[in-house]
C-alpha cells in the first residue's frame, strides 16, 4: 500500500512513523509532483496536480473538518473524500466561541480600556434572556458549541439544513426558516461548510436581522461573511461589533479595514487547531474499516459539497 502526504500540519516525519507502527510495509512519502501515484492520501489544501496525477487513489482524508478546499478541485470519481470529524476541535472551538460570547456579554473590553484608564466603573447589568445566541450549522462543532452555550445558560438557537432536534436549543432548518432564526438571535456565530448554498450568507440582507445591538462571530470560513456588509453595519450602529477567525484572504492583508477596527477581534485561523495525534488516531481508524471495507464516518457527500 502506498500513502501520500501533503502539507501535513506537524512534521512529516512523525505522520510516516505513525503510519509504519500500523503498516510497516506502507510506502508512507511527502508528495511532489512526479511521485509515485499512490492508494490513499492525507492531505490539506493540495493542489489539483496532485488528483490529476493520482487517477487511481481509492480515498484521501482531508486534515481538516472543512472540505471546501478539496471541493474546488476534480477529484477522481471514485476517490472517497473522508474528513477529519472532532479530533480535538470541538472543545477547542467551544472554548474560542464561549470565550467570545462572554467578553462580549459581560463587557469585558470596556473593562480592560477603564482598568488600563485607572478607571472604576460598572457597566450596567445585560440579562441572558436579551442575548440569544444563533448557531449556524448544528454539525460536529456548532452541536459542541450550542451545548457549551447552553452550559452557560443562554437562550441558545440553531439552523441546519435538516431539521435537528437538540436539548434546550430551539432548532430552525432551511432555507424557509433563515429569517425566523436570525430575527431571533442577537448572537451569530457562523459554523456552516463553504459551499455554493453558503458562500457570502453573512451578508446584509441577513445581519440586518439580527437583533438590535448584534454581534458576530465568524470561526468557519472567511467566504461566508461580506466584509463591506459587515464594516457598514457596524458603523450604522445595528450591529455592536465581530470576533473573526477566517478571512477571504488568508493571511488578512496589512490594508484591510479590519485590522485595528475598534469594534472587531481578529484571530489567525486557530479557533480549533487541527492535533497531530488525535487526527493520526482517527485517520488510522477510518483508513482500517476501509481496508476491511466497512463504512466510515464522515464521508463527504459530493453533490452538497460537505
Ligand atoms: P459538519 O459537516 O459536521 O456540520 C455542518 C452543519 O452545517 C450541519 O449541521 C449542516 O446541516 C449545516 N449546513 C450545511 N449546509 C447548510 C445549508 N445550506 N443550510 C443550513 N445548514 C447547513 O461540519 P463541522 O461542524 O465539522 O465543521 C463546520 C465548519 O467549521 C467546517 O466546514 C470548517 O469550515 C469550519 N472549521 C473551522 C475551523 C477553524 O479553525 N476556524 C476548524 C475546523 C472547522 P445538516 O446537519 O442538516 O447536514
Ligand atoms: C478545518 C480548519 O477545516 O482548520 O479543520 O479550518
């Protein structure tokens, strides 16, 4: 069996040593163009020179939960795309999101400017029931994520394109249910897969109903928001600020109106860093059932593109 890497997150050296321990008779080799053509590959972000020439590669696990990267490619018909699903993530991203929504909530910037001002002051008192957060995509992490919101007591709402039924979150689906979910979140946190259904879906038709005062919190993908839509509603006031993770541009260039925006956070893409060991882990598991050839968990369906 022949295994190709691509762009793996740590050292390659530790993914080959991985592989071996289970299959000492893999050939386990960094790609570049002119490799062998291999069976499976684990990658991120490759290029499409690396489908083209790999026509017979039987899957390829993405190091990563979002597979917009891979969609934008032609892969192989008969290439299975597998993702990365939790390995770590979801408490990672629960932290980042929680983290955010309580700065926010408790106003916890206004304190940080006084405490460095030498100023005491208290801030008046906001009550849960007037910050109802919306998560978009109840998946692997939007699922950990409304259940981390939930444990802090907040009223807690969700849209997925299916129906989902989740404790004490109030469920919105489709297309159909959009509005009736933003209208009834003051918080937004953007948890979708970048597909063509979701792309520029945080734009100022849909802030716009928010809730008075609303906040954003974008950890998925920098295509989902439009940036202009953003900056204007904000300086109309509707919208009271935004913690960003992802950018259309990545890294987000020195010239972009965000950096230094009173009113937005900015991270570099580490919302839910991907973790060698417990994604070799699950990629080792997966790639087992399918030499056995059982299913596996997170298969990405092509047609919807997640
Ligand atoms: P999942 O595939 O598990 O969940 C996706 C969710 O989005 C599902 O609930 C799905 O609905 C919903 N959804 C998809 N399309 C639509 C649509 N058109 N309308 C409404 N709902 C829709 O993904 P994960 O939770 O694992 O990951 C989500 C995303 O997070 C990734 O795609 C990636 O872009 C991003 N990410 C960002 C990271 C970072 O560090 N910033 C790290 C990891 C991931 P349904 O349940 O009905 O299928
Ligand atoms: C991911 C990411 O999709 O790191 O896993 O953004």
């Amino acid at each position: 069996m022949r295994i190709a890497l691509y762009n793996p997150d740590g050292a390659a050296q530790f993914w080959i040593d991985g592989l071996h321990a289970v299959w000492p008779e893999a050939e386990v080799a960094l790609w570049s163009p002119g490799s062998p053509a291999a069976d499976f590959a684990i990658a991120w972000a490759p290029p499409q020179a690396f489908f083209d020439e790999q026509p017979g590669l039987q899957a390829v696990f993405n190091l990563g939960a979002g597979v917009d990267a891979l969609m934008r490619l032609r892969i192989p018909p008969q290439t299975q795309v597998v993702r990365l699903e939790d390995a770590g993530m979801a408490v990672q991203m629960a932290e980042y999101v929680c983290h955010a929504v309580l700065r926010h909530f408790r106003g916890l910037d206004a304190y940080e400017a006084d405490a460095r001002a030498g100023r005491w002051r208290k801030q008046d008192v906001v009550v849960r029931s007037d910050f109802p957060v919306g998560v978009m995509g109840l998946g692997v992490l939007g699922t950990r994520v409304a259940q981390a919101l939930r444990g802090f007591e907040f009223p807690v709402n969700a849209w997925s394109r299916q129906s989902k039924v989740l404790a004490d979150v109030r469920g919105f689906a489709g297309a159909e249910q959009l509005d009736a979910f933003l209208a009834a979140s003051k918080v937004l946190v953007c948890l979708l897969p970048l597909t063509v259904d979701t792309q520029n879906i945080l734009d100022h038709r849909s802030l716009s109903k928010l809730q008075q005062g609303g906040y954003v919190i974008n950890v998925a993908r920098g295509a989902h928001l439009v940036d202009a839509d953003l900056l204007a509603l904000l300086d109309s006031g509707h919208l009271a600020g935004a913690t960003l993770d992802v950018f259309r541009t990545e890294p987000l260039p020195s010239e972009h109106p965000f950096w230094g925006h009173p009113q937005i956070h900015i991270t570099p893409h580490i919302s839910a860093r991907t973790l060698d060991a417990e994604s070799l882990a699950q990629i080792i598991g997966k790639l087992q059932a399918l030499l056995r050839g059982q299913p596996v968990d997170g298969v990405v369906h092509r047609d919807r593109g997640y």
